[in-house]
C-alpha cells in the first residue's frame, strides 16, 4: 500500500472534525444562535440518512464509503419542528448572557462572576432579580454591603429574561468562526441594506 494514501486516510478524519454542520429547525430558524446550534458533520450525515434533516447546504469536501461518496452537510434543518423552551433555566452561562458579559457594576467584561445585589447575608435571595454578573474587584467592592452603603450602583435592573430575549442576545456575540454557507441563515431576519 502506498505510503502516502496510508498518511491521508489516517489523517484524514481528524481533518474532517473541523466540518461542524449548521443546525436550523424547520422554520430555518438555527436552534440556538448562544452557543450556536451545531453538530458534527458525522451527526449531520446520520441524521441524513435517517430522513430526519433536509441538507440544505454543503462543504467541498467528501466523505467516503467503500459504496458511496457524499458531500459534508454545512447546513441542515430538521424535518419536525421542535418547539423551543418557553422557560429560561437560572443558570451561570444565561446570566452571563442577559447581562451581556458584563459587569453590572462598572461595564468590565473580564474574569467575570456573580454578585448578590441584597447580599444574602441580609436576606437576599439567589434569583433572577436578585443576582448580577459582577466582576471580582466590584465584588470584592460590594461585598455584603448594600448598595447604597458600597457607594454603587447597577446599570440596568436585574429581572427574569424570556427564551426569546435570550435567543436575540445570543446573537449579539457570533462564534468565532462562521462558515460562508451559514450566513444567510444566522441574518436572515436582519434589515436589507438599501
């Protein structure tokens, strides 16, 4: 066997990782745009040959079976709507989120963490109107003072988020990487230039 087919076949499913496919639900809507809603390519050529996804757009590469030869998906939607959540879990990452990554207190968007506006110490509860990205030195500012006794103050009022004010602000901060094929899929519902 030759050396070189050899090197290529081994190196070549590493290669093919960096293939992620585009995942839109059936209104050609992507699943989530915070983190973006995608799947290996070996998922999306799965998923394909279950019937359960239409593949939309394609990469110019190929993957090969002893039998068959097929394109690598870049985007695929889902042939069954799949409702999304109404209900936005009060985690770390989607407080993040609501607050765009950055402190409530002063705007910095560095080494990040959360800070409980009423401090607990005095009663304040962990919820969604009650807890702020913060970061480490204006919390460490804070501390278990009030607001007031901290001499500081919050940019907007911390509240409970619905799904799809979260879904627009994931919007805001694309991944680093987006593939050409993806774009008219990730914008679609954003104003033409005129």
């Amino acid at each position: 066997m030759d050396g070189d087919f050899r090197t290529s076949f081994v190196h070549q499913p590493r290669s093919l990782k960096q293939h992620p496919a585009l995942v839109l639900n059936a209104d050609y809507r992507p699943l989530s745009y915070y983190p973006l809603s995608l799947w290996p390519w070996q998922e999306a050529v799965k998923a394909a040959y279950l019937d359960r996804v239409d593949i939309v757009a394609e990469y110019d590469e190929f993957v090969r079976s002893p039998s068959t030869e097929i394109r690598i998906p870049s985007v695929v939607v889902l042939k069954d709507y799949v409702k999304p959540q109404k209900r936005v879990a009060f985690t770390r990452f989607n407080l993040f989120l609501r607050d765009e990554f950055s402190c409530q207190y002063c705007g910095a968007t560095g080494d990040l963490t959360f800070d409980h506006v009423v401090p607990r110490a005095r009663g304040g509860v962990t919820s969604w109107e009650n807890v702020v990205a913060a970061c480490s030195r204006c919390n460490l500012k804070k501390g278990s003072k009030s607001l007031r006794q901290a001499g500081m103050s919050l940019r907007k009022t911390p509240r409970q988020p619905v799904a799809e004010e979260l879904r627009n602000m994931g919007r805001k901060f694309p991944p680093n990487y987006l593939h050409e094929s993806w774009m008219d899929f990730l914008y679609w519902d954003a104003e033409l230039d005129a």
